[in-house]
C-alpha cells in the first residue's frame, strides 16, 4: 500500500488535534470538524481562534425534518472572511480556478487531497506511452458522484471528452462556474443518480477510457434514492468494470469512510476486473506543520 500526499501552494494543513483541522485555503483559514484527528492540537486553543478566519461548528441533537442526528452546522466568521472566494491550482501545464463557498454542511467546494488524482489524470491523458486509437476530442471520461469537478476539470484540460454526474444541481452549476473560470468548456453536465445513471450506461453499450469515482457513505439522488456505500459499491464497480475500455484506460476509486480499509478497494477491483489487475492502493493524507499525517481516505487506481 501506499501513502499520496500532494504539493498546493494555495492550500496548507497548518494543525490538527481535537477531532479538528485548521487549513489555509488561499488567503483564508479555517477551522472544521475532522474525526480521525483524535490526537491533541499541537497550537494552543486560543492561537486557533486566533488564526481562524472562520470556524465551523456541527449542530447538536436531530433535525426535526429528518428524524436523523442533524449533519448541519454554522460557520462562526470574522469580519475579513467572505463567504466566497477563488484559489488556484497549477501542476506542469494544467491552471485551475476553483470558486469556494461556506455551506451549511460544512464543505467548501473542494477536497484538496483529490489534487493528487487530478494530476494522475491529466499526465495519463497527455502522456505519449498512451496511445489512443481515436482523436483526443473521443477519449471519453466519467466522473461519478463528482462533485464541483476537479477531477472533470483536469480530463477536460488533457483534452478529453468529460461526462460529470451529480445529484445534487446547485453543486453542478458549481461545477461549471469553476469550469468557466478556468478557461474551460463544453463538460457534459448530468444531474442524476450515478448508480442509476451507470446502469443505463451499461444497457446503452457505452465506454470510457477513464472512470472516477469519490463516493459518500451515504447520499441521497435527485428524486430521493438512496445510496448506502457498503450496500451499493459491489454493484457499481460490476457496472463500471463493463463501461471501461480493456485498453488505453484508467481507473480512479477513491473512499472516505472510517470504517473502510484501502483493501476493500483493491479486493472489489479484484472480483470485477480479475487479478491480473494490479492496481496502486493506499491513503491520501496531508501533513500539518507538525509533520502529523492526517489520513484523508483511500485511493485506489490503475490503468490498462
């Protein structure tokens, strides 16, 4: 297994400790619940309230229109902080701009350890070991629950021809306002389902050179279904091992959920795709200024 961290000069992991992280996002810090930093912070209580240009906090108790524990929160903000803002991403050839925002969740639009992923697409899609039957303009890449589309946003800059599935739309005109500032067009936009979306898929007969997947735990599609990771994910690398291409492809899972080991990845690469797969596998992680390596969930991917 293997340990991926990346180089970002507009994202830093300044602290962790305390079930929380502190990051600098650009010119902006914040602080955000974090489970698996179970160890004490390494900076004072008051040096973080101090740096922190905002700071958010979960609420407690069960949000009465769902019955559930509620998975909201507020952010508690200094006069400086805006609730939007930009920051870039350079790695060789590839420039991206990303639009951040509070939301109520927690999130901010990015989840800077998937940097490594995007710099693992856009050198497989540039690179001349790969050499495609087809123009650039058809090699065809499908990011699954993508969220506001770095990854979508790396394959389209290789040149590639990116189908970007979310549920959610508000996330998806994200997606395609940080496509537009990043000089960017013509990404394929489906708010849907994924497992959904992939069974159609299938039926259809399509294939991709590339697929991506970041699924959550849990999550809802847009009319209402139900996505339970440890209840769906066999069925869904069944379904993507049959719109993969057999050559000239790559393939990127990546999971965040405590309970799941990297090796579940590779033994669902093994059952669908066969062992002669021999796929890389292992955490991303950021280390603070304290060197603390702060695991941010398992990767796994390969290439044929």
């Amino acid at each position: 297994m293997k340990l991926l961290t990346s180089t970002w000069t507009d994202y830093e992991l300044i602290d962790s400790g305390g079930l929380e992280k502190l990051e600098r996002f650009g010119e902006y810090i914040l602080g955000r619940p974090e489970p698996q930093a179970v160890w004490k912070k390494a900076m004072p209580e008051e040096e973080w309230q101090q740096e922190a240009d905002a700071i958010y906090k979960r609420a407690k108790g069960v949000d009465p229109a769902k019955g559930e524990q509620s998975d909201k929160g507020e952010w508690i903000m200094k006069k400086r902080m805006p609730e939007q803002w930009r920051i870039g991403y350079d790695y060789n050839d590839l420039h991206l701009t990303l639009r951040l925002g509070l939301t109520a969740f927690g999130h901010i639009g990015v989840f800077p350890e998937q940097a490594e992923n995007w710099n693992f697409i856009y050198d497989f899609l540039n690179s001349p070991v790969h050499q495609f039957t087809s123009s650039p303009a058809h090699i065809r890449v499908l990011n699954l629950f993508a969220y506001t589309g770095g990854s979508s946003l790396a394959a389209k800059a290789a040149g590639a021809d990116v189908v970007h599935v979310d549920s959610v739309k508000p996330v998806i005109t994200w997606g395609r306002e940080n496509m537009e500032a990043s000089g960017l067009k013509d990404i394929r936009w489906v708010v849907e389902d994924a497992l959904k979306f992939v069974r159609r898929e299938v039926k259809r007969g399509n294939m991709y050179h590339g697929i991506i997947l970041d699924p959550p735990a849990y999550g809802r599609g847009p009319e209402g279904e139900k996505w339970i990771l440890q209840d769906s994910i066999d069925e869904m690398i069944h379904l993507c091992s049959q719109l993969l291409e057999k050559q000239n492809s790559f393939f990127i899972l990546s999971l965040y959920s405590m309970g799941f080991s990297a090796l579940v990845s590779e033994s669902l690469v093994n059952t669908h795709f066969g062992n002669t797969i021999e796929p890389d596998f292992g955490e991303l992680f950021f280390a603070d200024r304290n060197k603390r390596r702060l695991p941010l969930g398992t990767f796994l991917r390969f290439t044929l």
